[in-house]
C-alpha cells in the first residue's frame, strides 16, 4: 500500500499530460509574451510524430491527430523561421491529407465521435489555414463540410453572448476573428485569469481579444510544463480527488492509513459541495456537471460523508441525466455515475430515476454489449464503469458486459481497444474482480493472468486515453486506478 500512500500525499491541483493543440495556440503569443511562445513552438516542433501529425502518439484517434496536426501547422507557419519548421509543415501536411482522405476512413471512423468543440474549431482553423495559404480550399471535403456547420451553429448563437457562465465558453477560440461578437469579452475569465480553465482558449483570449491581458498570462504562465508543453485543462483540483478516491475504494477493507490520508482530500470535497448544483472539475470554474456532481457524492457516501443527493437529482432530464446545459449529445458514464449515486442514496431498483437509467444504458449499448463514452476513447471505462455500479440493479446487462470483457482479453492477458494498455486491463480487472466478489463466476486465471500483465506494465507514461480537445492523460487517475486494480484483483483471487 505505500505506492497508495505516496500517491494520496502527491494528489490535489491536478496532474495532466501536455497537448499539441494548447501548447500551440500559446505558440502563438510572441507578441505578447515572446520567451513563452518560443518555449511552446520548441515543445511544438520537438513532438511531431514520425508520419509528420501530432497528437497523441500511442493510438490513431482521427480528431485527435487532425486538430492538433493543424493547430501546430498554423503556429509554426505564424512563427517559423528556419527551414526546419517549413519541412515540418510540410510533412503535416502530408499527414493531415492522408488523415482526412475520406469520410469514411478518417473522421468518421472515430467511435466516440469528436473531440469537444471539433465542429466549431476545426472550422477556424481550417479558414485560417486556408487564409495562410497552408491548405487548399477545401470546399465540399470533408474539412470544408464542416465550415458550413460551423455557418449553421454561428447563425443561431447570433444575439447571444458567452460568459464564463457557459460551457461554450471552454471553446472560444471557436469565435475566430469572424464571431467574437458572439463573446461577452468582459465577462469571459474565471477568478484565475482563465476562460474556462483552457490554456487554448486563455491563449486565445490573450491574444485576439485582450492582448497581454496580466491575469491570463499569468495563469499560462503557471500551468507551463517544464518543457513548454500545456495541458488540456488546468486546474482540476475536484476531478483528480475524486476519481483517485474513488478508484481506491473499491479495494476491500482499506487500512487506516490510506483512510487517514483519504480524509483531508474528502474534507476539501466536502466543503466545496453545492446543495444545489453538485461540483464542476474544478473549484476555479462557474458551470458545474453532473458527471462530477455524481462521482463526487458517490465517493463522500462511501467514505461516509454525507451530502444531498438533491444536487445529482438536478440534472435530470425527460429520457437521461445530463452532464452540462445544452450538451449536443448526452454522456453515458455520466449516467452510469449517476446510477452510482443514487444506489448510495437508497434508491432501489424499481424507483423511476433508477429504471430511467438502465433503459437510457440498454438502448445506448453497442452490439457487442460495451459501451462508448464521449469523455473517454476506450469502451472499457465505460462498460467496466457500467459492471461495477450496475451488477446490482440489472444482471443480465452486466453479465452480457462481463462475457465482453473476458471475450476481448488479449493471449498475454492485457486488454485495450486500439493497442494493449495499462489502464484499460485495469479497467477490466476491476470491473472483474467486483463481478467475481458479488458472487458471480469469473474464472480466476482470466484474472491472475491480466494482474501479471499489469503489474509488469504498471508504470507511467501512460497512454492519453481521455477525450477533451485533444487526447490527455489524467497521470495520477490513471495510477490510482492501475494501482486499486492490482490491489482489488490480488485481494479477489
């Protein structure tokens, strides 16, 4: 348990992986902040991939590598001044006409769909791209396809303004130079100098709408790695908490210790609960969630905290839960969540929000009874996430999730969608392992044989398997659910 231990003493502001998209809006600041930006466009240029994109390097999410492929072309072209960088734009470009080549291969192959805010960015950029002369015109492709989306949602946002009230204002840089009346530009930043605790639209924000403006830079300034990489989002001092502790309570009969290191993080939680709209990721953001709000009520009631479950019960809709206003499209570990929540607030199997749930989690499944998530691009955090809080109210669906799971294990005892990973055999063992303790048969070499995998590949740097405008990795989650799989799965077989 000392990895445990180490881990609960090291939680708290959030601990990301840097992305090629932020890091190349801040790429972009040299009129502003000229050491920053060099320090972004030298991490840009360090981290193309060997076929020329960038993105994430361990897997092929398309949205993922054709964001963050144009994003980093348009900063280097911006700032480039050696030949260097022209050959790099030039072998993004090549990437960037293999990745999009056609509808069906490409794009829309990605079984989670877009990225947050794809439809609105992508769009920008690819005018600014055009306008730099980077790519041609795309007209009826499928990048330009999206331009006229873009069109149609711009239309109807006209005459309203976007505050750091609302979640569209995680996208701003959405608005372009063309839609920035779209913007309350006044009302736009968080406490923390932020919009919305993204570096890219902070970036954005510094650089078109208040140039310089101090508090933004400083925030940039803090959340900088070492290397000039920046992250997805920062901070997010709720999330990480929450789903470490989580995580580490479905290991049976926790000692004092890891309890006694549990409880200042579960105070911090504690006191930031709103009876009425739950939790956002982070203490320093406006709108709240549900996906937050539940996993976080969820995680109090187990370690024996008590909240109002009248917060999570607030974002219900007529056929599901939502996560934020106005989403597009509703998020199923957002309901499973929830499902968590209710089950540690008493409800039982027949009451109408429970029953509302597992229809919304029947109708949604794939053919192959997993789920897909769209926050995560593996549908082993989903269905395993489903197997874990729903094996009490609907066997059938969690035993049809269970044969998935035991179907889709590798020979060498490693699971994972696109290639085999840590964090999704942990996932798996989990969800297992909490199936075989409830008193249902799984056969504990299928186990034994994924916890040896596991714990030969237990440590980081972790596949970014997590979906915000580009792939990022929550390090010290993913650890903390590597680490409660090893520990659940050891104490199971």
């Amino acid at each position: 348990m000392e990895e445990i231990h180490e881990l609960l003493k090291r939680i708290g502001p959030g601990r990301m992986t840097s992305t090629a998209y932020d890091t190349a809006w801040v790429a972009r600041l040299n009129d502003v902040d000229l050491k920053l930006s060099n320090k972004a466009l030298e991490w840009i240029s360090v981290n193309q991939l060997p076929d020329g994109s960038w993105g994430t390097r361990d897997i092929l999410y398309y949205h993922d590598r054709v964001i963050c492929t144009l994003a980093a072309m348009i900063a280097l072209t911006h700032r480039g001044r050696r030949a260097h960088d022209k050959v790099q734009i030039e072998n993004g470009l090549y990437a960037l006409d293999r990745i999009t080549s056609g509808a069906t291969q490409g794009l829309a192959s990605d079984p989670n769909g877009s990225t947050i805010g794809f439809e609105m960015i992508m769009p920008t950029l690819v005018a600014e791209a055009e306008k730099l002369g980077i790519i041609k015109q795309q007209g009826d492709r499928i990048l330009g396809r999206l331009s006229k989306l873009r069109e149609l949602k711009m239309q109807k946002l006209a005459g309203r303004k976007i505050n750091n009230l609302f979640t569209p204002a995680f996208s701003s840089e959405m608005a372009g130079l063309d839609g920035q009346s779209i913007l309350d530009i006044d009302n736009l930043q968080e406490e923390n100098g932020s919009v919305a605790n993204s570096p890219s639209a902070t970036a954005y924000f510094a650089k078109y709408l208040k140039p310089g403006e101090l508090n933004a830079m400083a925030y940039l300034h803090k959340w900088m790695d070492p290397n000039g990489g920046m992250p997805n989002v920062a901070p997010f001092d709720v999330f990480e908490p929450a789903w470490t502790l989580w995580n580490l309570k479905l290991i049976p009969d926790l000692d004092a210790e890891t309890i006694r290191l549990c409880a200042p993080h579960l105070d911090i939680l504690q006191r930031q609960w709103d009876p009425n709209t739950g939790m956002a990721h982070t203490s320093k953001y406006a709108p709240r969630d549900g996906d937050d709000s539940a996993l976080t009520f969820e995680t109090l009631s187990l370690f024996g905290r008590t909240v109002d479950i009248q917060a999570v019960l607030g974002y219900e809709e007529e056929e599901y839960f939502r996560c934020f206003a106005l989403e597009a499209n509703p998020s199923i570990s957002t309901n499973i969540h929830v499902l968590g929540a209710l089950r540690e607030a008493g409800f039982e199997q027949n009451h109408p929000s429970v029953q509302k749930i597992l229809k919304f989690l029947r109708s949604t499944r794939k053919n192959t009874n997993a789920w897909f998530d769209k926050w995560h691009a593996s549908p082993y955090y989903a269905t395993s996430h489903t197997i874990i809080l729903g094996h009490g109210y609907d066997r059938e669906m969690c035993e049809n999730a269970v044969e998935w799971v035991i179907k889709t294990q590798n020979s060498d005892g490693s699971w994972g969608f696109y290639r085999p990973t840590a964090e999704e055999t942990a996932y798996a063992l989990q969800a297992l392992s909490i199936w075989k303790r409830a008193g249902h048969k799984v056969d504990d070499g299928v186990i034994e044989l994924g916890l040896n995998w596991l714990l030969e590949h237990s440590q980081p740097p972790f596949t970014p398997l997590w979906i915000g405008k580009a792939l990022y990795c929550p390090e010290l989650v993913v650890q903390a659910t590597i680490l409660s799989a090893i520990e659940l799965a050891r104490k199971t077989i």
